[in-house]
C-alpha cells in the first residue's frame, strides 16, 4: 500500500493493485513493460549516467540520462557562461494545506539519484512536498527495474518513465496513466565528433553513424523523415560508450543530449548535436506515471504532488548552482560536481519552450505523444495506431494548475 491517510476527518484511501490483472504474464527485460500484444519498444529517452538500467543508452533508453555521474574537467565556457533558461511559470495559485496526517507517496525513479530528478529533491529540501501535507519517499532505479512493473505491482505511487516504454506497457494492458513530463523535448541525439563536420542532417551522408541494436530503429527512422536513403550511409552497431567514436570508427552516434557531448566535452572535445526532436521525431522526456486506479481514486494527491514538484523544478532552473550542491551532499553518491553542473544546464534547456511557457512546467503535450506513437507505429513497434486518451490523464496537471 503506497498512498494512505493514517488518520483524521479525511477518507482512508486504499491501494490495491492485483497483478494478476494489470501485469504482464512473464517478467520482461528492464527496456520494456510486460510481455503482449506490443512489439518490443526501442529507444526514446535516457537513462542519466553509466551503470546499466531499463534506461541505458545501449537498450531502449527509458529516461532522459542526466550524464555519467563521473567526469573529469569543467564545461566547456559556453555552458558555463550561458545563462539558466528563465522558467515558466511553476502552477497556480497553492491550494489550503489538507488537515490531518500527510499522505503517503512512494516514487519509483529510473536510474540512480543524480540531477535528472533535482526538481524533486528540491521539492523535498524546500518544504514544497510538506506544504501540500505528503511525505514523499523516492526510490532510486537501474540495473533490472523497470517502472512500469513497479508501479503496476503497487511497490510505488507514481513512477518516472519513457514515452515508448509506457505506450507499449499500456498497450499490453498495463493500466498506466501519464499525467505530467519533466522535459519538453526528449533527450535522444546523434553526437558527431567535430572533424566529421556535420551541422545539419544533410550533412551525414556519407558518414558512418553507430547505434546499438535497439537504437537502429529510431535512427533509420530520422533518416527516413529526412530523406537520406540508407545506402547512403553506414551503419555500425556499437557498444554502450564512446569507444568507437573516439578511434574514428564512426563518425557519430545515437547519444543523449544530456550525456555523452558533456563527456567529450570535459574531454576537451567540440561535438556537434542533433536532437532527435528537431530532426522531426519528437518526444517529451520523463513523463510521470501512476495506476489509472490512483487517477481515478486519488487524484488530488497526484495533483498536489504535481504542484509541488512544479515548484521544485521552477525552484532548480533559478537556482542551479545550490542545486548541484544539494543533490551531489544529500542524495547523489559519487557525482562529479562539474559534470552534474554541465548536465543539469543541458537537462533544463529540454524543460522550457514555447509550450512549457504558455502552459506551465510538466505540461503533457499530447501533439509530441502522438508523434511518438505514429513514428512506433512506422517502425513496426505498434500493430495498430494507439489511442492516446487511454494514456494521458491531462486532468490532473490541468488541476494543479488552476488559476
């Protein structure tokens, strides 16, 4: 049970989730959700840093990699003198306090605690979670977790996710719901090093571009869409790090943004990046997720975890520096300061754009969720077109956000 009221004039609320109905027959790899109708996902957003996860660049990318907890020299001075994106605007106005004992909010993560999720440790560190009367409890993730499992076994009240991973755990009948994303624009790119002199797509004809297996979907994917046939250029499947492009077997790879460039960047190295959102694959990056049950019977905690996490997050993109040294004392183990500081730079750029300004931080953009669900359907990784109000629970961030 994740989501109770211990005692007062409130009702109790009780969480069952029976797995018999809502998880998967068999215990699927960490890259997936349970085993059914959908074909297996592939990449979408990251994992954060190096050990292993349902999200590491080498299987189909879950979060939205934050970077490898370890680096080793300072950002290059573009990042470190560029300015914080200005945040929109964080909810509406705050709700009264609710009376009585806090509730109980377990959530999952997706790969270990690093910057990727600052925004709710801030929430933590500043009292915003308390405010809104919960005692939240966060989970690392990686290695063999997988957060939809997780979440539909009942071990967390809202987990942190990947866009194509929850499409195919809803697909196979997992009762999930999306109802907030912590970044507009998902992580996944194409890094080249800088003597391959790509700056724009057309430029990659030619070049020898290396993907793992479960990335070479996406990427013959972006070719597709712009235009470059396959046979004009080679693809090379490679390992989880930078190896191959650091001896110039391939000239680029499928990277995150906020990941791998810092690393040749602290490295002393120039890459140039081409998101995958702006190549014409768009994606949001580490949506929040809960139980359709929880939506349905619980759905003002959600909000006002929603609410607080909102401010957490408006609360890191003025703040970074603080943030960096709050997250690599309090609950991050062995991270590199100056790495982190680079990462959470990149990784708040992804959160602020135009939507995310007129519509607040962690706003679903279902235009982006549809993309991504035609480009699985393109790929074969869908067998039908997915309905996508069987996913999105915008109510719940429209209620947060209540002016």
């Amino acid at each position: 049970m994740h989501l109770t009221r211990l005692a007062g004039p409130w009702p109790i609320v009780v969480l069952v989730l029976v797995l018999a109905a809502c998880a998967p027959a068999s215990a699927p790899a960490p890259t997936t959700a349970p085993t059914a109708a959908a074909k297996p996902a592939a990449p979408t957003t990251a994992p954060a840093s190096s050990p292993a996860t349902v999200a590491s660049p080498a299987a189909s990318p879950a979060a939205s990699p934050a970077a490898s907890p370890a680096a080793a020299a300072s950002p290059s001075p573009a990042d470190a003198a560029a300015p914080a994106p200005a945040p929109p605007p964080a909810s509406g106005q705050a709700a009264a306090k609710p009376a009585g004992p806090p509730d109980k909010v377990t959530v999952q993560l997706n790969w270990i605690k690093n910057i990727q999720f600052a925004g709710l440790f801030m929430a933590q560190e500043k009292g915003f979670y308390k405010d809104e009367n919960l005692d939240v409890d966060m989970i690392p993730g990686g290695g063999q977790i997988s957060t939809p499992q997780v979440v539909l076994a009942g071990g967390a009240t809202i987990g942190v996710g990947g866009p194509e991973p929850l499409i195919t755990a809803r697909v196979r009948a997992g009762d999930l719901r999306v109802f907030a994303a912590t970044n507009q624009k998902g992580p996944s790119a194409l890094t080249c090093m800088p003597g391959a002199n790509v700056k724009t797509a057309k430029d990659l004809v030619g070049k020898k571009l290396g993907a793992s297996a479960p990335q070479r979907p996406g990427l013959e994917t972006i070719l597709k869409i712009q235009g470059i046939p396959l046979d004009q250029v080679e693809i090379i499947t490679t390992g989880v790090d930078l190896a191959a492009m650091l001896v110039g077997r391939v000239d680029c790879r499928v990277t995150f943004a906020t990941d791998e460039p810092i690393t040749l960047r602290l490295q002393g190295i120039e890459p140039s990046v081409l998101l995958y959102y702006d190549l014409g694959q768009p994606q949001q990056g580490n949506p929040y997720f809960a139980t359709g049950e929880t939506v349905a019977k619980s759905p003002d905690v959600l909000v006002r975890w929603t609410r607080a996490t909102q401010k957490g997050w408006a609360y890191v993109i003025a703040n970074q520096a603080e943030t960096v040294e709050t997250v690599a004392a309090k609950y991050g183990e062995d991270l590199d300061k100056t790495q982190q500081t680079a990462a959470l730079k990149a990784f708040t750029d992804l959160m602020v754009d135009d939507f995310s300004k007129a519509n607040g931080l962690l706003a679903v953009n279902r235009a982006t969720w549809e993309s991504t669900a035609k480009a699985m359907l393109d790929q074969g990784r869908l067998d039908a077109p997915f309905d996508m109000s069987t996913l999105l629970a915008t109510t719940i961030f429209e209620q947060a956000n209540k002016r």
